[in-house]
C-alpha cells in the first residue's frame, strides 16, 4: 500500500510543496509495517487489553521496537521528520486498531510538540529522551471545574527563583507512564490568555500527586490521573517558552494540530467500522437474499462513505496548511468538529445494520462503537469547535468590511 508515488529521483510535489521522494519513500515503508502490525498483531493486543483492562508493558515495547513512537520527531534528534500529509495515512491505519492503541501512536507522535516549542536545551534534552529513549510527554490543561479555558485555577507564583504550582487537573491522558508533563497554569494576580504560562515537570517531582481515574466507557486500558500540585516546585529552566505565552503553547503550537490528528483517527475508526459492515451485510440473508441488496441498506452504507470521505478531506487541507506553517485553527476545528459528527452517525450505522448482534460483547463493531466516543472529547467538544469556527467566520467577515472601507 502507498502514500503516493514517490519514482522521482530527487523530490516530489506534496499539496503544492517539494518534499524529497526518499522521505516519501520512508512514509510508504512505515505505512505497509503499520499495515502489517494491524493485520498481523494488533488483533491479539486488543483481547488481552480488553480482558485485563490495562495496556500491557510489552505493547508500550513493541511500538518502540517497531520505531512508531518517533514518526513526526524532528530528524536532528533522530525522528522520522514526517510532515502530517504524510503522517495522516499512517495514523489513519493505526486507527483501524484497538483504541488505546490509537492513543499510544497519537501521545508518543503528537504531544511532543509541546516539548518542541521550548528551548534549544530543553529539546535537545527532552525530545532525545523520546526518541532513544522511548519517553513519554503527557499534557496537562484541563480542569475538573474550570475545563479548558482560560479561566484556569492552577496557579504559578514566583519566589526566590523559582515557581510554585497549586492547583488540580483532571483526565491527564498517560499522566502515571510520562516521564515529563507539560502543565498550563496561571500566573497569580494575572487574567485572561496573557496570564498562563507553560512549565515542564518532569513525573515524581516534590508537591505533584497523582491518582488514577476510573475507566472509560472506551479506549480500555489507557490510563487517565488527576494531578494535584501542592506547593510544587517548578525551575526557572523549566518554562515552556516564555512566561505569559502559555495559551501559545498550548493552542497555536499543540492544539490546533492535535484536533487535526483526533480528525483523522476518527477516520480511520469510521473507517473500520465501515468495512467491517460492508463485510456482513453482504453475508447477512432475509428471505433469501443478502441484505447488501437492499436499496434501503445501500443508501445508508453510500451516506457512511460519503461523510467518511469527506472528513478525510478536510484532515487531509488542515494537514497540507499546517505543513506549509499556516494557522489551521480553523481548519482543525472544522475537521474535528465534523469528524465528531461523522463518527457518530458511521458507528451509529453500522451497529443499525449489524442489528442486535452488533451490540453483543466481542461483536466487530461494539469496540469501534464504544471507542469512537472518545474522539468526541479528545481536544474539545463539538460546541468547543463551533465556537472557534464562528469567531473565525466573524473576525474574517470584519477584515473584509474594513478592506471595503478602504476602498
């Protein structure tokens, strides 16, 4: 299976810019091993997540071994380098699989962008970890009372040349396995977006507690804390780019391409699922035929591709921008926004048309059913990206008034 043809000698055209066909070529080989592990293994780790309710360590090895946990690091610490238009049909294969696995591939291959907007020490220290290494960064922001916004309560105060943190965050994906956590907080005495900061701290530091949450309704086996940050001290050395450009980090250098990601593993999940219904119906007989001829069954089966293929689309468009270093919040919340939607109604048909079998325990879809709702949370809410949507047709619509004005 391939990306794309990559027969040129020196470089190829990729969404209007010149990538080198050997990177390509690196893309099509890791996407056929990724295919690989899906067809071959992947089968195996979901029962034994599933019967034990937790990932097991060999899993975390195994994708290490495989080299899937350094595909979009940067090649000067030893990544793959791969742009998202070529990760995303990576990703969209691992997204066929058990969902923590998903979530695996998405922390080790995503999250480290926090890591990378910090200093030159900072990620030549961090990000090496991560590659020969294998460690892990989760990201902490949400709050059990105050969500995502910047109505943050954690706080950082600054004495005697150091930073303080206190306050609580909640459903830290991977928090127990990190072996550093980017925290947002807010300055004391500061308000709105200019008053949160960024700060690495490392797992096991002095004053920050972690408890395990219960599992979800999904994604069984991936592992979510509360962080509780008691007095905890945070080095100078520690902020994450500069103080008071914690929504920065956050949002624009993280966020924005992590909802594009979610998109594209809702994707490949829909995707599943699709497949996995072509196969019954076309097995499954009423009165002596496949219900895969009934009219009624090919138009729902046709309306589930179409909104599959679409999401793909609008993954691919906030890829290609992002590659070419172009603000994609909108283009990410669009493809978020719209791929919440689009899963939802492909596994909702597809457990339709598996009728009561489809919602037994082990049946192909009742996983894809369950794990899918992840995806509606992960990076926000659908009503989180509608807000960012129509702020963005808002502030356009006002930038075209005055350009007539001027006129």
């Amino acid at each position: 299976m391939s990306i794309l043809n990559a027969s040129e000698p020196d470089a190829i055209q990729l969404n209007g810019q010149t990538i080198d066909s050997e990177l390509v070529k690196r893309a099509n080989q890791i996407r056929n091993r990724v295919l690989q592990f899906r067809q071959e293994e992947s089968g195996d780790w979901a029962e034994q997540i599933e019967r034990a309710g937790r990932i097991p360590d060999a899993l975390w090895d195994r994708i290490r071994e495989l080299g899937f946990h350094k595909l979009t690091q940067p090649k000067w610490v030893g990544g793959e380098g791969l742009p998202l238009s070529l990760y995303f049909p990576i990703l969209e294969e691992i997204s066929h699989c058990h969902g923590s696995i998903r979530m695996i591939f998405h922390a080790y291959n995503s999250i480290w962008r926090t890591v990378g907007q910090g200093s030159k020490a900072q990620q030549e220290h961090w990000l090496t970890k991560l590659v020969d290494e294998g460690a892990l960064v989760a990201f902490a922001l949400t709050e059990p009372d105050n969500g995502t916004g910047i109505d943050l309560r954690t706080t950082a105060n600054y004495e005697n040349g150091k930073y303080m943190l206190n306050g609580r965050k909640h459903l830290i994906t991977f928090a127990e396995e990190a072996s550093v956590i980017t925290v947002i907080a807010k300055m004391e005495g500061e308000a709105g977006r200019g008053g949160l900061t960024a700060f690495l701290v490392p797992n096991g530091t002095k004053g920050m507690n972690l408890e395990p949450m219960p599992h979800m309704m999904g994604d069984k086996g991936c592992s979510h804390a509360i962080i509780t940050f008691e007095n905890c001290e945070v080095a100078e050395d520690d902020v994450l780019g500069d103080v008071g450009e914690g929504f920065g980090v956050a949002v624009r250098g993280f966020l924005d391409q992590s909802r594009a990601c979610i998109a594209q593993s809702a994707v490949g999940l829909a995707q599943e699922a699709l497949d996995a219904t072509l196969q019954f119906v076309r097995k499954r007989t009423t009165f002596g035929k496949a219900i895969a001829s009934r009219q009624a069954i090919q138009m729902r089966l046709a309306e589930m591709q179409m909104a599959v293929q679409g999401a793909r689309l609008l993954c691919l468009d906030a890829a290609r921008k992002f590659d070419k270093g172009e603000d994609i919040s909108l283009e990410a919340s669009l493809a978020k926004g719209n791929a919440i939607r689009m899963v939802r109604e492909v596994t909702d048909g597809a457990l339709s048309l598996f009728g009561g079998i489809g919602y037994s325990v082990g049946s192909p879809v009742e996983r894809l059913y369950r794990d899918a709702r992840s995806l509606w949370f992960e990076e926000g809410t659908a009503e989180m990206q509608k807000m960012t949507i129509a702020e963005a047709m808002l502030t356009n619509a006002r930038r075209r008034e005055r350009a007539r004005r001027k006129k």
